[in-house]
C-alpha cells in the first residue's frame, strides 16, 4: 500500500483503488508493504479456496452462490475466532460455536439435496469441523486474510440474508400474526410481545399493511391483557419512530379510554413519553 500525505489515502495493491485510512483503520504509520482492499481479498480467497475444496469428478468449473457463500461464512468465522480469542465475554465463543454449527447442518443438508457447486462439500465440512477448537489470535491473523470493520458488518449481512432463518422469515412473520387472531387469549398475548421483539430490531415492519391491520384489530380484543400488549407494542414502534407516530395516534387515544386500567396508564405513559421527546409533537392539542 502505498499512503497519500495529504489526505492520507491507501492504495489498493491489486485493483489501485484508493481509501481513506480512517475508513480501512490504517494510520500513517502502520501502512503495511501491501494491501488488498476488501472486495480484493474476497476475489482471493474465493480463487485460492477453489483450488482447495474443488471437487475431483471434473464437476462445473464456475462456481454457484452457494460457493461464494461458502467462502463469506469462512471470513465470519476467522472474524469470530479473532473476535472470542480477544475478548473475555463468553457470548463471543458461543457465537463462533453457532457459526459452525449450522455451517456443518447446512452443507449436510446441501450434500444430500445432491445439488452441489463445484466445491466438494465434505471436504468443507471437514474443515469447517476441524476449526472448532480456535486458533490463537496470533495463528488466525497470520493464516487468514483479514477484512475491514466494513466488511466483516457486509460479510455478516450477506451470510444472514442466506440464511435458512432469514428465508423463512416471511412464513413466520405470517405465523405470529395468524397467531393474534387465536382463540385463547393468552396465545395472543405472547404472539404481540414476541412480534414486539422483532420490531425492535426492524420498525419499518410496522408500515406492513397486514401487520398494522391485525395490530389494529388486538386494540379492540375482547381481552385487557391483549389490548394492553397490542397498546405497549405501538408505543416501542412511535416512540422508535417519531414521525410515524401519526399513524397510530388515533387508537392510542381511544385507548385512553379503556376500561382497563392497565390500559389507559400504558397509553398516558406513550403520549406523555412522546411530548417528552418531541414537545412539538403534531397531536398534542388534540391528546
């Protein structure tokens, strides 16, 4: 790599693009002899693995999505190795332990499907397993490629949005809220709480048309236990989303007027916390 002084950019040594330093955490004075940018040291690795775990039945020589996959999911575990060997949270261990686990349950379950790139998937499974007791920090670094902050954050969300998780998201997105309309009330009260785990991570699940109109419909449940769930998921979404909170404002004051008592305080506490935080709030003459 080689530094510019004046705005201090790094050069990539195979594509020669260049980078700002405080973007790829490179300083002036740790610029190493040679860089490969993020997207370069992922065509690397992807052709140096091709070697290694290429099947040996003169199988296609272009490699599928599922190859590719294979070789991001290595540059989240070497991420992971780095990350439990320097940390002493015992979370981090468990999240490279997950890693492997479900890489192992995927490439079983692709090898028996029987549709397979041209990796050989047992031999990955094979090193895939073998990487179960860590490395030290100190061999990771030396026998694996690194990425920037940037990208292992775009390694992580490529290996997620493959997942066999996140394929069925929609089906059990369909399911909880299939599950607010059940005939036990205590079912449609778990199924609120848990949606409102997901919302918390993804808000702008609310805007969904059918998500709002059955969160709509719980505000009316025959059950205060129901309503006051379906009360206290709005209030996580508007108070997440100021300016979205227009849409709900209507049945969170009708709400106040709930013969539940538990009920009415939720819905004072999420207009009071809304005026808090934004005092120039559009409803508030109105609430």
């Amino acid at each position: 790599g080689r530094g510019n002084l004046d705005t201090f950019m790094v050069d990539c040594d195979r594509c020669h693009s260049w980078f700002h330093g405080s973007c790829i955490g490179i300083t002036k004075d740790t610029v190493p002899d040679m860089w490969f940018c993020d997207d370069c040291t992922l065509q690397t690795a992807i052709l140096d693995q091709a070697k290694v775990f290429a099947r040996s039945n003169g199988g296609s020589k272009v490699l599928s999505t599922k190859d590719h996959n294979n070789v991001l999911r290595q540059f989240l575990l070497s991420y992971l190795s780095r990350t439990a060997e320097s940390s002493s949270l015992p979370h981090a261990d468990k999240a490279r332990e997950f890693l492997i686990a479900t890489w192992v349950k995927y490439l079983t379950l692709e090898n028996n499907s029987g549709k397979q790139g041209t990796f050989d998937l047992n031999l990955v499974r094979s090193h895939v397993v073998a990487q179960w007791s860590p490395l030290s920090v100190e061999q990771n670094n030396r026998s694996k490629s690194s990425l920037t902050n940037d990208g292992n954050q775009r390694i992580m969300s490529a290996v997620v949005a493959s997942s066999e998780l996140s394929a069925s998201f929609p089906r059990l997105l369909g399911v909880l809220l299939k599950l607010m309309g059940d005939k036990i009330a205590s079912l449609r009260k778990l199924s609120l709480k848990a949606f409102l785990q997901v919302v918390n991570v993804d808000p702008t699940l609310m805007a969904q048309p059918s998500v709002r109109k059955e969160v709509s419909r719980c505000f009316h449940d025959g059950a205060i236990s129901v309503r006051e769930a379906a009360v206290s998921l709005v209030g996580d979404y508007v108070l997440q989303s100021p300016n979205l909170a227009a849409a709900f404002h209507a049945p969170l004051l009708e709400r106040m007027t709930d013969n539940g008592i538990s009920v009415r305080k939720r819905a004072v506490k999420i207009f009071r916390d809304i005026l808090l935080s934004n005092p120039s709030y559009g409803g508030r003459a109105t609430a």
